[in-house]
C-alpha cells in the first residue's frame, strides 16, 4: 500500500483484523509506511490483548477500556503526524472516523491497495525465540 508519508498512525478496528488472514504480515508491512500502528475496539482490553498477542501482534497503541471515539480522538492527541488513518469494516467505522477527525479504509480497500489477504486469520507458525521464555506471564 503507497501510504503516501511515513509520518502516518494507523488504527485497525479489530473487527478489521479478524478478516485479514494474516495480520501478523499486515502490522509488519504497515510498519513500513506508517510511523504508529495500533489497535481500537470496543471489545474488553483482554479480548484484544488475547488476539494481539496470538498473532504476535506489536502494537504502539490500543483503546484500553474507552469507547472508540474516545479512543481515536486520544491517539490522534497522542500522536502527532500528518494523517490518522482509520481501516474498518462498516459505515458505522466510517462514521466513527469522521467524528473524531480521521480518514476511513475500508478494509477490503486497504486489503487491495497493500496487497493483503482476506480470510480467517492464521495464527503464526510456533518460533522458538526469547519471547516464548518470559518470565513475567504467569
């Protein structure tokens, strides 16, 4: 996907990430063009944290225990950068988007341009690396 600027955030509903087979790859691509990438849901923070986590999803960012209006407008404070790009699955998403002053993707749409794949998401394949021995997960 041409991001146009690195000095972009981009936020995924999780909604969004549920329909991209790999969204793993996609954060990792993302993070080529977009200077933040994070996660916004109205799901508990746990049902987030449990999907990024699965996927060994690195975010900069996620909507913690807020709406996610409240959640955009405070990453969008947050993080300073010439676009905010929001990648939804409804018109309710975009909607959400323009209430709180960012641009809306549909995900199918960013899907396209990036060159990502829709699907159930797979889970990455087992690695075996110093993330799997932490210490601090009970």
């Amino acid at each position: 996907m041409d991001g146009g600027s690195g000095d972009m955030t981009l936020a995924f509903d999780l909604d969004a990430l549920r329909e991209l087979a790999y969204p793993d790859s996609v954060f990792n691509d993302a993070r080529q063009w977009s200077e933040y990438v994070g996660v916004i849901s109205d799901q508990p923070t746990y049902v987030v944290t449990n999907f990024t986590r699965k996927h060994r999803i690195r975010q900069d960012f996620f909507s913690g225990p807020r709406g996610r209006e409240e959640s955009l407008e405070n990453v969008r404070e947050q993080f300073d950068t010439d676009r905010h790009v929001f990648v939804g699955t409804e018109d309710a998403d975009a909607d959400l988007a323009e209430a709180a002053g960012w641009e809306y993707l549909p995900v199918e749409q960013a899907a396209e341009a990036a060159d990502w794949e829709l699907g159930e998401p797979d889970a990455p394949a087992a690695t075996t690396n110093e993330d799997d021995d932490r210490d601090d997960w009970p």
